[in-house]
C-alpha cells in the first residue's frame, strides 16, 4: 500500500493541476477557500468553477465579507452555478462561523459537520486539504480509479471504496493524497480512454491488467421523471416584465422568476394568452422539465399577481435569477 501511496504522491509533484483554490505540497492556507471551492464544485466541473470562484474571493475576499453581505447579493453571485440552496447554507454557515468560532473553521469534523450546509464529503475534503488530515475523501474520480486498480466489475458500492481508498490514504501528506487521486482520475484514468501507460498505479491496476478499463465503474442507472408545464411572460402596458420571489424552503426559493408550472398547463388568470411554440427544457437532479413560453399583457396587476413587480428589461440584471429562468428570460421575443 505504501509503494502505491508513495508513487502517486510522486506523481503528483510533478503532474497535480494548478488550481486557485490549491497549495501543493501541503495544506491550503485558507480554509474557507477550501469550503467554497468545495462547495462550488459538487455537480459542476473544474473548468466552470475557475472563474466563479476567482469572481467570488475578489467579491467576498473572507468569510466575514460573506456573513456580512445580504442574501440577494450572495445568491446575485452564484448564479448559474444552480442549486441555490447552496449559496444560502453558505450563506448560513458564514454566520456560524463568524459568530461562534471568530471566523475560522474549526480543524475538527464534528465540528464541522455541525455546521450548515457541511456533510462528511465537505468536512473530509476541508480537513484534508485546509489541514492536512489523513481523510478519505471519495468523489467520482476516486470511485472510478479505485474500482479500477481492484478491477471491481460488480456495481460499485460505496462503504467497499471507501474502505480501499482509505487503506492508501497516506497519514503524513493528507492534503496532497486527496488532490492527487482526484487529479490521477480526472486526468489520467479519465472516465473515456484512461492513459494507463503514464499511470503511476499501472503495474498494480487489475484493470490495465486484464484490459478493462472502460468497463468499470459499474454504475446504477436511475431513471429520471419528466414533468411539463408553462412559463408565463406577463407585460403591462409600458412594456414592464412580471417577476416574483419564490416562497419556501425549496431549491429555488429566494430567487426571482415568471410565473411558471410543472404540472400541466395552468394559467393563474384568465387573459388573452399568446403561444409562443418555445420549449424550454431544463435537466434538474431528479428530473427533467420541460416549458411552454405563452406570454400576455394586462392593464393592471392582476389579484393573482399580487406577490410581484414589474420591471423594464434593463432592470432584469440587477435580480438573481436561476439558470432556467434566465433560459426563459433568453427564449422572450
Ligand atoms: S492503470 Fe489505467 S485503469 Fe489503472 S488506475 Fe491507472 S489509468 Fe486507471
């Protein structure tokens, strides 16, 4: 294990990626850095998270420039990065952290589980990279080259990587293992044509050996739902949009939109409503949607528009929207 261990941290001193977020060769100065890179980077890639996270440190340098910013400017920021109830956990936790712990994250995965928006995949990647702990930290990438270095050809199950994975975890460099069996796989062992010849694990990989790569992981389809429904474009006269706040506690809430459906074609008043033939189709983690622009204008605000304003459309930047309303806000004639 230790041979292993060994040859990827050697690996990785000469091939690990350069990213803003990392220090190579030890522990990340800035942990909160590390958080929200971290955080940034569940669902979305490398490459699109580089520029938001630069925009994000030269807007929120600390993480008290954070806790101090109102919710709308936090969630203004993180648009298009989806999931907003991300950016309002963040939002959260800065609180935490600045009002119980001064501002630095505790060095401890209790504690840091404790705090909001923070699950053990968070708190591994914090305590390894931020401070060096021995964690096991296992995200697509490690799945997929530890799966293969064991040639496991059943569907994965993920206590059985974890495991593997932690057995090479090496204790002294916490920090660099955890970037480098990321990099290893999201440059090395890629999901399609794994360049095994340059691989540091080639010799032990069961994979290589027996000429499978490809074949592995073994993953479990799910089957996603669709749903349809209608997006509403609601004019006034003076050529005003409709927008308003979502209520709740869901996955958009506290950002701006039309109103919208996804059960069925409901419209909430009755008017002279203009099909546009416009699908907007939008894939979100459990399903797909897919909506029908139909647009109309009205003399006054109708009751069941209360919640809402109207705004021109050079005031449509100033809202956070989320990335399918700003599809619907793209597709408006
Ligand atoms: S030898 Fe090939 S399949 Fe095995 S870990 Fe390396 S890149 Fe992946």
């Amino acid at each position: 294990m230790k041979n292993l261990t060994d040859a990827l941290l050697t690996w990785y001193a000469q091939n690990g990626r350069d990213l803003p977020w990392r220090t190579k060769g030890g522990a990340a100065p800035d942990a909160y850095a590390v958080w929200v890179s971290e955080i940034m980077l569940q669902q979305t890639t490398v490459q699109t998270v580089h520029d938001y996270f630069l925009k994000w440190m030269r807007r929120f340098p600390t993480i008290t420039a954070l806790a101090e910013a109102s919710l709308d400017e936090v969630l203004h920021a993180w648009q298009g990065l989806g999931y907003y109830t991300r950016a309002k956990k963040m939002h959260e936790c800065a609180h935490v952290v600045v009002e119980v712990y001064g501002g630095h994250f505790p060095a401890d995965r209790k504690k840091l589980l404790e705090l909001p928006g923070i699950g053990p995949y968070t708190a591994s990647s914090i305590c390894a990279f931020a401070f060096n702990q021995p964690e096991t930290v296992v995200d697509g990438n490690v799945i997929r080259v530890i799966a293969r270095l064991y040639g496991i050809q059943n569907e994965i199950n993920k206590n059985d990587i974890y495991e593997r994975a932690q057995k090479l975890t090496s204790l002294t460099h916490g920090a660099d293992y955890a970037s480098a069996i990321m990099d290893l796989g999201a440059t090395v062992c890629r999901p399609q044509n794994p360049l095994c010849m340059i691989c540091p694990w080639v010799q032990a990989c069961e994979a290589a050996k027996r000429g499978i790569a490809e074949e592995i992981p073994v993953l479990k389809k799910l089957a996603k739902k669709k749903k349809e429904g209608v997006v509403l474009a609601v004019w006034d006269k003076k050529g005003n949009l409709f927008i308003q706040k979502r209520k709740g506690k869901g996955l958009l809430s506290g950002l701006w939109e039309l109103p919208w459906t996804d059960d069925g074609m409901h419209f909430p008043f009755e008017s002279k409503w203009t099909d546009h033939h416009k699908k907007i189709r939008h894939v979100f983690t459990h399903f797909d949607l897919t909506l029908s622009l139909f647009s109309t204008t009205v003399e006054s605000t109708p009751p069941a528009l209360k919640d809402g304003t109207f705004v021109s459309k050079a005031e449509l930047s100033t809202y956070a929207f989320s990335t399918l309303m700003k599809k619907v806000l793209k597709a408006l004639p």
